[in-house]
C-alpha cells in the first residue's frame, strides 16, 4: 500500500514536472510565432497618411517628426487611420507656420488650423498638449529631434540601461503630464492654471538635475501614445531613417541606436492588445504564475515585461528572440481573428487554433495568382499585411508549428 502511494506521488510530481514544461514550452511557441507576425507588419506597404509627409522636400526630417507627434496627440478613442487622414494636412501646415516663426502667439496657430467654428479634432486635452509642446520647444530651436538629443547624453551618464523609460519621461513631461481632462468651454477660464503647469515643465525639462530627479520618481511610466511614436521611430522603415538623419551629433545617434534599444520598448496597451492578452496569452502564463510573480489585476504590459525579463534572467530566450512591444502586432491581428467570435475563425483559420489555420489560409505555392501572386497569404488573411511569400517548406505557418496554443471560442 505505501509502494503504490509512494508511486502515485512520484507520478503526480512527473506529471507537474511534464505539464509545467509544456506550458513553457507553449509560452515560447507563442512569442515565436508573435515574433513572425511582426516581421511581416514592419514588411508590410500598405498606405499610411504619413507616407506623403515623410516623402516631401519641404520638411526637415525634425519637422516630419513633429508632424507624427502631434498627430500621435489625438490618435485615441476613434479608428486611426481616419484620426490620421483627418489631422495630418492641418498639423503639416500648422508645422511649417510654427518653424518658421510666422506666428505671435502658438494659441493663434492652433486657432488657425486645429479649430473649426470653436471645436478641435479631439478633446480639448489634446489641444492643450500641442499647445504645451510647442511653447516648450521654443527652448530647443522648434526642434523636436534636437530636445529628444538633449537627453540622450543626460541619461546615459545616469541611467545607461535605461535610455528608452528616460526618453519616454521626457516626452511625457513635453506634452502630457498633468494636462488633465479638459472641457472645452472651460477651456480659456483655466488659461492661468495652464500655463503655471506648463512653467513647471519647462523648469524639469532645462534643469538637468530636476530632470534627473523627475525621472527618478517616475521611472516606471507608462503611457501609449508616447510608447507608439517611438515604437515608429525605432521600427518604422520610413520614420526610422528620418529620425537618424535629424540626429547631427554622431556621438547622441550611437546613444539612440545602442543604447535605446527595441527590447526596451513597451507595448502600448490599446484595447485590441488587451483582447488578445486575456482570450491567448494569460491563458498559457496562469499555471506559470508562481514563477513570474503577477498578479490578475496587473495590467497586460507589466506582465509580458515581467514574463520577459524573466526568461532572459533564465537564460530560456536571447534578448532579442522576442521582445514586449511586439504583442502590438494584435492591434491588427485581434479584430481579423479573436474579435470575431466565431468558432470556425477560432478553430479552422487561426494559427493559434486546434488546426493551425494552416489548411484553410495558407494556400498551395502554385495556386497564387492575381494580385497577391507570390503573397503570403497567411499574413494577409491574419492581419492584412501584404508581404513576400518565404516560399520555403520549413515555414512555421504552413507547418502548423503554432497550433493548439489558444482555446479559442468553445
């Protein structure tokens, strides 16, 4: 009798032992096909309202920064490609009125091309933080690439494996922090209050020491809209260039490309993030929970950081096999799929479905034709991404490597 409990105890440890494995394992698996889709979105040439921007003759590269984060300001709570189609000529026009100097107040600027019959494009939060930037880069020559260089040095004197969270506190402060919600018809009666708030940003932002000490107590920030334009600035074939090439200083762009590197990046948070987290990802992390320290209640970005750093600490993946701000991938991949709610999307087309999706979205090599010959049509039908197909037996896709990870709708 104590031969067959003493059996069933060590089956029962083996059995732990095994399944705690395949949920790693799992786990792995989830951020290596996570890695794959986001090759291909930063692959992807689809049109974006920015393209014009960045192609013209007529702007600075600092000026085309500015431009994409202005817009960044109101790029909330509504579809974005409409947000962007709709702010982006204004705040152009509005850009090269402001570096030129043709202007006496920045409110008159924002009257000008930012309100219609008294409204804005967004809340009137957003406009206070284009107001707030650009009083603030008056300091820096109306240059937005020149303030972020400003840092640069700073912080990697103070926190050099920390670069990325110290360039965010600096843009947060620029055009974010303490802006508030804001209605618009009390607006002009808090003008005074404002403007005290924005003194107070501009002492932080030139006192080298205050903003050290600012950033001290606010290292562990988090915003999305400041983390989604650098996650541009860093990855996007377009704007990464850009950006380099506004950078003068030899010695800040080798700070900005190695020491401010994509592991650091965080992932946004949209809610398309959040959706995809809940239905796919915290499902393979709960029997885990003991070993990455989380709790239901944190937020999905501090967890897939948290589980990151973990297996780094581990030695179970290379810095760079994976890294958080890659989940974004979701914000296109989440409506195509998991959004839906339907059993045949989960089951038979998703690669994270029992099959693998590989059957129903990943066509036979010679059977491409039309306008997405030689398209990989897995990442079409996945996210809307038009790329190359590998053309290769061994891609992970078209061998269901990525099947069974998500449940699904049942």
């Amino acid at each position: 009798m104590k031969t067959d409990t003493y059996s069933m105890q060590i089956f029962n440890i083996i059995s732990f032992n095994l399944t705690y494995m395949s949920d790693r394992a799992n786990l792995i698996r989830l951020f290596e096909a996570i890695n794959w889709l986001d090759k291909k979105r930063w692959e992807h040439n689809g049109p974006w309202p920015m393209d014009d921007v960045v192609l013209r003759n007529d702007l600075t590269n600092s000026q085309k920064i500015l431009i994409h984060w202005l817009g960044y300001i109101y790029d909330r709570t509504k579809n974005a490609d409409v947000v962007w189609k709709k702010v982006t000529e204004p705040i152009t026009k509005l850009v090269k009125d402001y570096c030129a100097g043709n202007y006496e107040r920045v409110e008159d600027l924002i009257d000008k091309y930012l309100l219609i019959n008294g409204k804005g494009f967004g809340f009137a939060a957003d406009d206070e933080s284009v107001r707030r930037t650009l009083i603030l880069l008056e300091d820096y020559n109306r240059n937005i690439i020149e303030f972020i260089v400003s840092k640069l040095n700073i912080l990697n004197k103070n926190f050099p494996n920390n670069v990325g969270r110290g360039i965010t506190y600096a843009l947060y402060t620029l055009s974010y922090d303490e802006v508030g919600k804001l209605k618009r018809d009390d607006y002009e009666n808090k003008r005074e209050y404002l403007n005290k708030i924005v003194e107070s940003k501009r002492i932080i932002l030139n006192d080298d020491n205050k903003f050290i000490e600012g950033f001290k107590q606010k290292s562990k920030l988090w915003h999305k809209r400041v983390w989604a334009a650098l996650r541009d600035y860093k990855k996007s074939p377009l704007l990464k260039n850009v950006f380099e090439d506004g950078i003068e200083d030899e010695e800040a762009k080798e700070i900005w490309r190695n020491k401010f590197t994509i592991d650091q990046l965080e992932l946004p948070g949209d809610l398309h993030n959040i959706y995809f987290y809940k239905i796919c990802f915290k499902p393979l992390i709960e029997d885990l929970s003991d070993e990455f320290k989380f709790k239901n209640s944190d937020p999905a970005p501090s967890v897939i950081r948290e589980v990151y750093n973990k297996l780094i600490e581990k030695g179970i993946i290379n810095k760079f096999d994976f890294y958080p701000e890659q989940f974004d991938v979701s914000v296109d991949f989440s409506p195509m799929m998991c959004e839906r709610e339907m059993k045949f999307v989960c089951n038979e087309i998703c690669i994270f479905g029992k099959s693998g999706g590989h059957k129903n979205i990943c066509r036979p090599i010679e059977s491409y034709n039309g306008t997405l010959e030689n398209t990989c049509y897995a990442a079409y039908r996945l996210c809307g991404y038009v790329v190359k197909c590998e053309n290769k037996n061994n891609c992970p896709i078209r061998n269901g490597k990525f099947a069974g990870l998500c449940k699904g709708i049942q």
